[in-house]
C-alpha cells in the first residue's frame, strides 16, 4: 500500500508502519486538528465456527475544537472480519462494506440512503 493516501483532497501521509498496523495523518486544519487513518490486522478465530481468518479494522480519527476550546476526535471505525477460505473472495468483503457504506451514505451516492443522522444523531434503530 502506498505510504501517501488521498482521500476526499485529504493527503495522509504515514507516520508509522509496521507488525501493529499502519498510521497516517492529515494536518491540513492544522497540527491541532489532524484527521488521523489507521490500519490494522488482526487473526482471529471464530467462537462459534471454530473457522480461521483475519480481522481487519480501519479507523479514522478527525480531531476538533468544540464550543469550550477543548480539542476532542469524533472516530468512525470499521471491522471486517474475513474467514479463511478459498471460496470468500474480495466481492464477498466489497459485497458487506458497500452495503454498509450506502447506508449511511449521502443521497449523491446512487444508493445511499443518508441514514447517518437518523443512526448516530438521533439513535434510530
């Protein structure tokens, strides 16, 4: 994977890489208020299968100021967890988290239902 990710115009370039994972940042808002990237793997094995597989998480932290001057990160965070198998393949990974990013995907994307107020805001269910 590149060392340099641009995402959105964000440039994150990599601050740590290794055994634990990968980090990235962004400072364009300033050192005070980076976006933060991380990537980490994990193997794991399922409790209830017994099957194998690797756990994969990618975080995003974007730190800002709020009403009192405190600086606080507001982090979303996603965990795929992939048995392993030959019959998974990259479309059955690509298949949950597309489903799971149009969900709370603005109404621009094609599919999205821009549910993301109405889950994190206001807690619907």
């Amino acid at each position: 994977m590149n060392a340099s990710l641009t995402l959105n115009t964000l440039t994150f370039g990599q601050t740590k890489n290794g055994d634990a994972g990968s980090e990235r940042r962004d400072v364009s808002r300033g050192v005070n208020l980076p976006e933060i990237l991380s990537i980490r793997h994990s193997e794991y094995v399922d409790t209830g299968t017994k099957v194998p597989g690797v756990r994969s998480n990618i975080k995003i932290e974007r730190y800002v100021a709020m009403a009192d001057g405190r600086i606080v990160p507001v982090v979303a965070s996603l965990t795929v967890a992939v048995p392993s198998d030959s019959n998974i393949i990259s479309s059955d990974v690509t298949a949950v988290t597309d489903r799971l990013v149009n969900l709370i995907h603005g109404t621009t994307n094609t599919s999205g239902l821009a549910l993301a107020s109405e889950i994190f805001v206001t807690k619907a269910q």
